[in-house]
C-alpha cells in the first residue's frame, strides 16, 4: 500500500504537504470553545478541483480520513482534523471567478473571504447577503455549515443564496449541481443536501452565489425594552409589518452592557432608562430612497413605541456600525468574558419569551451563567455558557437543546452539529431519521473517509 | 403472501380502496400531453399519515409500486401509476391544519389546493407566495415537483417556501423535517431531499409553509417590444432596478394574440403598434402604499422606455387580472390550439436571446411550430411545441433541452421530469450525477416502489 503522504506529494506537489512540525497550530483548531487541538497526519493545499478529487480518491483508497478547512472560524469543531487524517486546507483556492451582473450571481472557489466577495461585489452595486458575524470567514466553510447571520431575516442563510456547486465526491468524481438560475426541478436537489452538510458528504470546490442589487439607504433603531418576554413578543409585530427589516436583532442588558463597554460604544441612553431596560431590540432597515427610508423609519418607531419600547433612538451612522460590529463581536465579548460554550438554538420566533423563561430556570437549577442575544426575527438564540465544571455544563447544554426541540426548534441554527454536539444531536433526534441520514452519507461517502465523528 | 388489495382495505377500510372498473378515468392520467392514461390496480384513500406509513410498509413488503396523486394536474406524468401498481389519492388529506400568525406559518395536509389555503390566509393578511397557473393543485403535489409560477422571481419557488415536512418513508416510518423556523445547521436537510423528488422518495403527509405580509396594492404594466431579443435584453434591468417585481413575464406575438383573443381580453393596442410588436413584457409591482406603487410604476415606466419598450400600458385592475389570469391558462390555450408538448426549460435568464434564437433555428429545421411565454425574470421558458409526428417531436424536444444545458440550464424549471423526459434526464445529465441520485433513492426506498420509471 502506497504512503498517503507520498500520494499526496504526487497530487500537489511536496511543497504543498505539510508533515509534522512543519503543520502550525493554525490548522490544529477552529474557535469552538472548550475544545482541544488536533494536529492531522498532513495537511495538504490544492490548488485546482481536480486535485481535490484525486486527493479524495487516494483518502478512500487507503482509509485515511480527511477534513476540510476553510479559514477556521468555525464554531462547533467540524473543521478541526483527526491525528491520524488529513487537512485539506483551501487557502490556495481563493480565486473570485466571476461577477455576472447580468444574472446576479458570483461564482467563487471554496477560499474566498466574506470581506473579499464583498469588496468585488460593492463595485458592481451588488451585495452577496449572507453576513455572519465574522468576515474572514470563507465561502466554502459558509457553505459547510449553512452559515447565518444578522440579515437572514431579510434574506435567508447560505441555503436560500447558493445557486449550484462543484463538489469533489470522496469517491474521486466532480459533480456540478445547479447553476446561474433560481430554480429547477430536475432530479434531487444536490446543492441543498451538500450546503450544511459539513464536509461529510463531499467537498465544494466551487460556488455559485446569488447576488442583490445593493440598497444604498440604511437606518438602524435601538429600543429598550422592560424584559426580554415584551421584545420577544414585539418580534412578529416588526417581521409581519410589511417594513421588510434587514436586521432584527435582540441583546439582553447584559450582554449589552458588555459589547458597549468592550467596544466603548456611546448610545447616549439615560442612566435611569439604561437601569430599568433588560434588553434590547435593534432594528435595520433599508431602502432605495432616503425619503421612503425615513417614512420606513417613523413608522418602525411608533410600532415600537406602541408594542411596549421605552423610548426609541434612531441611531447616526457610526453609532449604528459601532453597535452592529459589537453585536457581530459579541462571540468574542463572550470568550473574553469566560465563556466556556456558546450554543445557537433555533425554535419558532413566538416561543422565544418560553424559551428564554426555560432558560433561567435550567440556569438558576444549575447554578450557572447564561447571557446572550440573538437573531430574534429567526428564532435563532445564541446563548454564552458560563460553567467550569465541564459535567455541569454538558447538562446545561442538553436541558438547553431539549427545551429547543421541545419548542419545535433545532439543537442549531448555524452553527452547526460539527465535533461538539455530536452525543446531543443523535441521541434527541429521532433514530429513523439518525439512520436515513447515516444511510446519504454512505451514499456519499461509502469509504466512510469524510469528517468521521462530525454529525455522527 | 397476503393480497395487497386486502392489506389495503385493513389499513384504510374497504371503502377506500377502489379497483377495477370502480376507478374513475380521473385516476388514470394528469395534464402531461401525449401521454396514454394507465389506470392503477387500486386507488386508495388514506386518511392519517400513519395509513400512508403503513400502506408503504405494506407496498414494499410485497413488492407492489406506489404513484402519489394530489390534484392530478401536474405536467410530467408523475402522479400517472403503474398498471399493476397502487394509486395512492390524498383527497381525504385536505385539511388545513394551522394558520400561526406569530410565527407566519401556515400548516397543511397534502391535499389542500392552493386556491383554499389562499382563502384562508387572506383572513390574516397573510399569503402564500407560491402561484403557479393552476390554483386547484395541491399542496402535496407542489412540494412534489417543486413547483413555481410567476412570482418566483420575487419570493422564489417551492423550495424556498416549505419549512418543514411530516413525511411517509417507504420502509414504513414518518419522519419530521424542519419545522416553524427559516434556519438550521442540524444534519442533512430532507426537506430539500423530498422536496421536488416527484414522489420517488417519501411520500408528505404534513408540510409547513412559511407566509408573506399581504401587501395590498398591486400593479401591473404591459409593455410591447419590437422582438424578443430586446425583450430579454430588458429583463435583467428590471430585476436589477430595485423595485423588486412581483412578476417579470414574456409573452411572444402568436402566444399573446392567441390567449387575448381566447379570454377576449381588449389591452386598448393600437392596431400599429400590435403589427409590429413581436414579444411584450409584462411587470407586477407591489407595494404597502399606493403612493409608492404609483412612484414605482412611474420609475418603472421610465426604465422600460429606455430599453426600447413601444409603449407603456399601466393596466387597470381588471385588465391587469385578466391578462395575469389569461397567461396563467396559457398552458390551456396552448393545448387547445392543438399543442402535441410542452416544456420549461430554464436557463441563466441573460442568455433568453440565446436560446430563443437557437429555439427558432431548431424548430425551423424540424419543421415544428414552437410558440411560448415564460418567467423571464428567472429564466424559464415555457415552449408550446406543435407537431403531430412523435419521432420528429422528440428530436425537437431533445435538441432544446440540449441547448438549455449547452447554456448552462437545465431541462425543467417547475414541471420535473416526471415519466415524459427521463430518458432525456439520464442521457443528458452526467453520470455520476445519477449514479449518485440513484444511491440516494437507494437510502430511502431499498425496495424500489415510489413511482418507478420517474427520475430514472
């Protein structure tokens, strides 16, 4: 049986394998807390799809296991390799193709940034909408993980903005799915199975993105709120009021407190509103015209003002980008705060003041501290963890999750299962469905060679 | 072995479980041209998912092939059964469930028609986007080929409107998918999986649909150009403008003197400007404001005046549903006028002047009468194809198909593939594409019932 290093050297070239101390702890983590580092056997750096696909075909031929790797933002460990495996990291695949302004679409290798796609994008008044919070993030990573993100509201995940794929198969095939066009009905939808799937099914060398013309008017609004129960309950005002929000955001005062203080934001809130208010609400709109923008905006802020908000402040330019960016750090705010895990539970948008009342009492029985925010127009709440004792905080968690399926929502919204919430995920879900998914793997992946122990 | 006819009458009582001449020719075909009906060797009824489950335990134990029928109207011979098969018929299923106007969901059984859950958002202000022509199709039917119509350009298809489903696996367990939320990175997505499998995977017996605010205003703007070319060459701009159209649709000369003469419908044309005019245009814009629509009509005026547009008509209401309601029949007018197919191909929608081009020289080389009308704004070209002879009308239809892939299209952009264009599917599609496909209906139906000869 032949080296798998040396096969790899024949695909790529020997200065594109790296072996032992020549791998950087870089590749030995993504940033899910709590978690430790895993040097892979190799890393190797393709540069073309054909070498993916031959890489592939190798791993499968020797059983070696491989992860993919895009920049390592990655929240739930899905990008973190075996000791024994091999990361293939994606960093020399980072080539915008394409910018077709006549079909609205983008077309990118796995490598590319979120900022880079967005800098090509603003030259041609188009935006790619899906904004994560972090934009060094990569566009095949958003696609392994079916990434989210603030706008979502508006404009859907990276499921409802990937167009078409090409995808290395871990049997050594290319595949192309979909295309520049919004919709076919022409055998199974392959571009959906692959987006999410976490480098588990088959590895995306290249993107085919939906774009939308980029609206130049853009307003934000800051509404404190007695508790978090009468912001969730002003959630599906705002969403169902025709005024088309781009952002609909909600941070407890405690989180609050903590991005404006880390990032020394100024909202110009009195101190007496600012200690009676437990959360916030931060709306974004947006529009073709200033006026209608500032029409948009008068009407936002008497429907907050009737739904129970203590005052509304129509943020400035730099004060709104301040607040957005801190809201976007918030993770960071977190793990600088101590957190030891950070979950992203998704239920319907009406269960949120149920899910949050669940949420201080599995806090309070287990004496442990749990702050957060979210995107409330999506149901999607992103909670901070703090609890040392890793036994503790595991039950935490699954009392968490449980609370979230519970409610008829999902263990994650975009974070991903990945390494971290593997038990969880298999043992709250049920087993048919555990085994169907097993059964489209091995349809995928008969060698089993893809992210083992990522989902399953 | 037990007799399938009596396993099924254990299952759902003998009442609903027809045979032999007790099985109305409604059973026997959909809307498919040229396609024999084949009546099934029973047509059963169910009345819960559990009955669907269990009908499918029973169909794979012993072997005998299962076709779904909702309303019976789709377009590619998918509801259409085997001879020696079982019809199952989801006319009991009709119920809407839910109506959640916190979270904007609707719930329904597979056999609510579009044109009853329309009732019955309207009394929530509330709507389901997806309208294609024929409002008594049903709902289960829609997710089966994933279905479209005209305002997929603005609110996307199916696909992008179903949440989650409760379906039947052909091993005899439901399952649930997704749920009352727009996000989620918790294992493979199966809703996408089933959605558009025209019944070759799990059979829906519950699906939750998200809903739109209800804007109220509305308008419309008929706009005649010299060709089609121009036409095309329009249509990006339009999508590209901002104004967000409802509906972007083309109409050639024949087709819209064939469906206004056929709904006697008067647009006020000059007799001049209808000679010389041999493709039109037709943009729905819609608004909360008739302020803002009226600007937006006027803006849009404007644009299409510039991109070479004869003239402008702003429709009023009735005309404007008339003509709306008018192209929806095409599909009927089409096949009243004697049309032998018809086809939707789609394709990047820049390359429309391409492909109509290539779609002339092709029908031109055969002979044939090829007319259509389309959502140009997404590029899916809906082709009338006249020609009795079946020999030369597949060759025509091949050759289009081919010239859509050519494009970088595909062959369906809403009908599927159903029975009429497998073999045009599987010659036409990269191999390890449908190998890959192939597995996947493996995953899911190891006994092969769900509507074999679909897909593949």
């Amino acid at each position: 049986m032949a080296d798998i290093g040396t096969l790899l050297s024949e695909i790529v070239g020997v200065e594109h394998v790296l072996a032992g101390d020549a791998i950087s702890e870089d590749y030995a983590h993504d940033e899910a807390l709590s978690r430790d580092p895993v040097k892979p056997a190799y890393v190797v750096r393709p540069e073309t799809a054909e070498q993916v696909a031959r890489i592939l075909k190798a791993a499968s031929d020797q059983g070696v296991s491989v992860t993919a790797r895009g920049s390592g933002s990655g929240l739930s460990g899905a990008s973190v390799p075996l000791a024994n495996g091999v990361l293939i990291s994606f960093e020399r695949m980072n080539a915008i193709l394409e910018i077709d302004t006549e079909n609205h679409v983008a077309v990118v290798q796995p490598g590319v940034t979120l900022q880079e796609l967005d800098a090509k994008t603003a030259e041609h008044g188009l935006v790619y909408t899906v904004y994560p919070g972090e934009l060094s993030a990569s566009l095949g990573g958003n696609v392994g993980t079916n990434a989210g993100g603030m706008r979502a509201v508006k404009y859907g995940v990276t499921r409802h903005n990937v167009l078409g794929l090409e995808a290395a198969l871990p049997t050594g095939e290319l595949i192309r799915t979909g295309g520049k066009y919004v919709k076919a009905s022409t055998g199974y939808d392959l571009t959906q199975l692959i987006i999410g799937s976490e480098g588990t099914l088959a590895l995306v060398t290249e993107a085919v993105l939906k774009l939308h013309p980029r609206l130049p008017h853009q307003g934000t609004v800051l509404a404190p709120f007695t508790d978090l129960d009468e912001v969730a309950r002003a959630v599906p005002k705002v969403v169902g009021s025709g005024l088309g929000p781009l952002i609909v955001e909600y941070i407890d005062g405690l989180t609050m407190g903590a991005i404006t203080y880390s990032s020394q934001l100024k909202l110009g809130i009195p101190a007496d509103v600012r200690d009676t208010s437990h959360a916030y609400l931060v709306v974004m709109l947006e529009n073709r015209t200033q006026d209608r923008l500032g029409e948009d905006i008068e009407e936002l802020g008497e429907l907050l003002g009737g739904l129970g908000a203590k005052d509304v402040y129509v943020l400035d330019g730099p004060s709104a980008r301040k607040l957005i960016d801190a809201r976007e750090k918030a993770f960071f705010t977190a793990k600088a705060a101590g957190a030891d895990d950070i979950i992203d539970t998704v239920i319907p948008r009406a269960s949120l003041p149920e899910f949050m009342a669940r949420t201080r009492e599995i806090a309070q029985e287990n004496n442990t501290f749990v702050i957060g925010c979210g995107h409330a127009g999506d149901g999607n709440v992103h909670l901070a963890v703090l609890q040392k004792d890793p036994e503790v905080r595991a039950r935490v968690l699954r009392a968490l999750f449980e609370a979230g399926i519970g409610l008829g929502g999902a263990i994650s919204g975009e974070h991903g299962i990945g390494r971290k919430h593997v038990q969880s995920f298999v043992e709250l879900t049920d087993p048919t469905t555990v085994d169907l998914m097993r059964r489209i793997k091995t349809a995928f992946d008969p060698a089993g060679i893809l992210n083992p122990g990522v989902l399953f």
